[in-house]
C-alpha cells in the first residue's frame, strides 16, 4: 500500500528566523533550510592536484581510452568522421583500438539488475540476433581472449581467490558472457577523463567541459541506447537513467558516465507519481514550473526547455522540464532534444566539475496511463544526511530555492556572454508563461483554440508585473 499524504498549499514558506520549509508536491519530503548551516561556493576550488604524465592522462582508470580491454565488450560507439558523427556497432575485439569512440556504449560488470535476475525470474533468454553476436564475438582469438580476461578480472573482484578463478572450466566462465550481451545495466562512457591540455589529476573532464555539441550527442547515444534496452527485453517495465559525478555522489571512478538500469517495476515514485497525475493531469505544470515561475525560481528557458531551482527536495537540486507534448526522450524531436541537451549542458557547465552530483532522468513508463513530462534533475551532493533526519524524516538541505538560483544566474550569464553555451533566456528574459509544458492533452488544446498569454515583445516584457 503506498502512503498518502496531505499535499501544502504553499510548497516554500520562509519562517521569521529565515528558516526556509520546503515540501515535495510529488512524494511528500519534508526539506528544512536552516539559516547557518550552509555557506558553500558555487564551484569552490579543488586542491593541488598531482602531475599528470603521458601515460595517466589516457589510462588513469579502467575507462579510460587506452584501457578498453578492462571493460566488457562494446554493444556501440559514437565516432567522429567527417560528416558529423557515426554509430558503429557491436565492434570485434581485434577492432577495438582502429577508431577513437568519442563515446562507449558496455555492459556494467557489476549489474544491480543482472541478467541471472532476468533469467531465473522471467525465463529469460538472449535472442537470436543477440546468440549470434555472442558467438561472433567469441568465435576469434581475440574475442575470446578478452572475454575471459573481463570474466576472470570479475570473479576475482567478486572474492573468488586466484586458484578458484584458474581451476573454473572455461565453458564455465563463457557461461557468464550472456551479461555482456544481453543483460539490462550499461554505462554510456565519455572519452576524455581529464580536458583538453590538462596537466594535472583533478582538471577532469565532465558534462560541463563538453561543447554543447558533444553533450548532444552524449544525450542522443544514450536515449538510443534507452529504446534499445526496451526492445530487446519485453519484460523490462522501465530503463533507470543517472549520472553519478565523483566519487561522493556515489561514482566508482571520476571518470564521465551515465548507467542505465533496467528494472521489472516501475518504482515506487511513479507509482506515486500516477496516482497524482491520474488525479490531476496538470499537476506538473501547477505543481512545479508554474509554482516556480510564481516564486521567481525560473533561471533558464527556450523554445523547448524550462529550468528552475528545485524545492523539496534532500540535496540542491536543479530541474529541468521539457516543454515537448512527447512524454518519452526517444520520441521527441531533435529539436527538442537538443533543447533540453543545452539546458542541462549550461546547469553543468554553470555549477562546475567539482561539484558532486546525480543526474537523475525521470520520463513515462511506457506502460504507464498518463502522461509525463521528461525532466531531468540534477541534484547537489553537497551534504550528509545524519540522525536528525532519520528520527525525524525531515531533511536538512544546506540551500534553499532562493539561493541556489542566485548561485546558478550569474554564472550563466558569464558563459553565455563568453560563448561557451548555447544562448537561451536567463532569469529576468524568461517568459515564464503559465502551463508551457504540453504534455497534458487538455493544456494543448486550450493552447490552440482560446490562448490565455499571447506572446510577448520584447518592449512589452519589460513592463511585465513582477511574479509574486
């Protein structure tokens, strides 16, 4: 049974003493800013790193791009060529060094979900195209060779001791390949662990040291990969996408990548998130970008992509909404995607890389009955939870709205000024115009039949009354 709760009126209330209450429209958290507790720089800088020499700057972990034999083989890579980019897919092993993958596509070595999960529960199996492939890759020296090499470097990280992992068959170990080809938790791997010219350890490269180009095409590979998962496994229920950025916010390396997660459930916060909807299908237009625009808390906006400071939530967190009437990534527009892309490249690039962080993407379910609006959250992991939360289940976040929104404009601003992202309105130039997210059916029609809020020049905005 899930739980239900009262949603506020007010989702902010700033107390006499300056404590900000926050309260979650969509789970019911209970967030508390308390004056005090926090006063941290937006991208504080990072101590002295250690010099980097020829070797560590392209193999500093098992990500890297000298390294490939560490990591399972590649279900596809994104190559640069001279038209733009190419997907090349399902490389060999003695092919994997002949192009530079500006992006890698491979299983996860440790699933959360795995693929025994999917065949014990589900009777899952690969399928033929898959088999074959698996066969393919195995059916060469070099194939087979760094399969069992990945295989083995698992088990003994998994506590198997050197002479168990050398006494294990070899059909044995094959046997577990079926992962690396079928299973349902894959990392989607940049290129580059440290920019361009770097000299030491700690200038890694992140979301926000891409170009808004390479960011595009970060998200575009990914949300293939996202409607491959699905298609290849009919009893998935919904593909969990997120970005863990340094090792605080949980990455096993510093090193770019997104996962995905294939899961039989929903999830309890959509499960959650039905039962609002269903009961008010405007909920993520009043409950959040309106309710954000009203607040002031709207920091960047486009054509296709709205972004605000988050409320309610246990870390800062920065939300970003798609305004596109397609409730799925894989079914929006590349216009629309490349909006959202440029939004959520300029809140990285804003933040900076020293800031850990979760990306967090949240979309429809594609069973689900109701339509949802992509969003994309990123999420400040600049705090600890402790016993007061836990006794309490009220969260101290260390910055309110207010003031993470103060921290993110400026920045934006400087970047947009230098050309270092894509222009789009900031702050004060955002329209902020009531129910722009088209999701909802009823929204799009009142939209084309009787619209409320005709656009505004750019003369006319300035007279425009002040939000309350």
């Amino acid at each position: 049974m899930l739980p239900e709760w009262v949603v506020p009126a007010n989702y902010l209330i700033r107390m006499a003493d300056g404590t900000v209450k926050q309260f979650n429209p969509f789970n019911g958290t209970e967030v508390w800013t308390v004056p005090g507790r926090g006063h941290r720089p937006l991208g504080a800088a990072l101590a002295p790193g250690q010099p980097l020499d020829a070797r560590t700057r392209t193999a500093a972990c098992a990500f890297c791009e000298t390294r490939l034999k560490e990591t399972p083989p590649e279900k596809a890579r994104l190559i640069r060529t001279d038209d733009g980019y190419q997907t090349l897919r399902h490389v060999h092993a003695e092919d994997m060094f002949e192009t530079a993958a500006e992006f890698r596509r491979v299983p996860n070595l440790f699933e959360i979900v795995s693929f025994d999960y999917w065949q014990k529960n589900f009777d899952f199996r690969l399928t033929e195209a898959v088999q074959s492939r698996k066969h393919a890759y195995l059916s060469t020296a070099a194939g087979r060779q760094h399969v069992l090499a990945v295989i083995e470097a698992r088990l003994r990280l998994s506590g198997h001791d050197e002479a168990a992992v050398k006494a294990m068959a070899e059909d044995d170990k094959l046997a577990l390949a079926n992962a690396f080809f079928g299973g349902g938790h894959e990392l989607i791997i940049y290129r580059k662990h440290f920019v361009d010219g770097a000299k030491h350890d700690n200038e890694l490269a992140s979301s926000g040291t891409m170009t808004p180009d390479e960011h595009y095409q970060y998200m575009r590979f990914t949300i293939e990969a996202i409607r491959d998962i699905y298609l290849s496994n009919r009893y998935v229920r919904y593909v969990a996408v997120f970005q863990n950025w340094l090792k605080p916010a949980g990455a096993s390396f510093d090193h770019l990548h997104k996962q995905l997660v294939a899961i039989d459930e929903r999830g309890v916060s959509k499960e959650l998130e039905l039962r609002l909807v269903r009961a008010n299908p405007n909920i993520y237009n009043e409950a959040a970008v309106n309710y954000a625009g009203y607040r002031n808390l709207v920091f960047a906006e486009n054509e296709h992509a709205i972004a605000f400071a988050g409320f309610g939530h246990r870390f800062p967190t920065l939300e970003i909404y798609s305004k596109s009437e397609r409730s799925q990534p894989w079914n929006h527009s590349p216009e629309e995607l490349r909006a959202m892309s440029d939004i959520v490249h300029a809140c990285h690039a804003a933040m900076g890389s020293d800031i850990p962080c979760n990306e967090e993407w949240h979309y429809k379910p594609p069973e689900a009955d109701q339509p949802m609006p992509w969003r994309v959250q990123i999420k400040w992991r600049i705090s600890n939870p402790a016993g007061f939360e836990g006794g309490t289940m009220i969260y101290v976040n260390t910055m309110d709205p207010e003031t993470l929104r103060d921290r993110m404009v400026p920045r934006l601003f400087q970047l947009k000024n230098e050309g270092r992202i894509v222009p789009f309105k900031i702050a004060f130039e955002c329209d902020c115009v009531p129910n722009c997210l088209k999701y909802n059916p009823a929204v799009r029609r009142q939209d084309s039949t009787d619209p409320e809020f005709p656009p505004l020049s750019g003369e006319a905005r300035a007279d425009r009354p002040s939000a309350p």
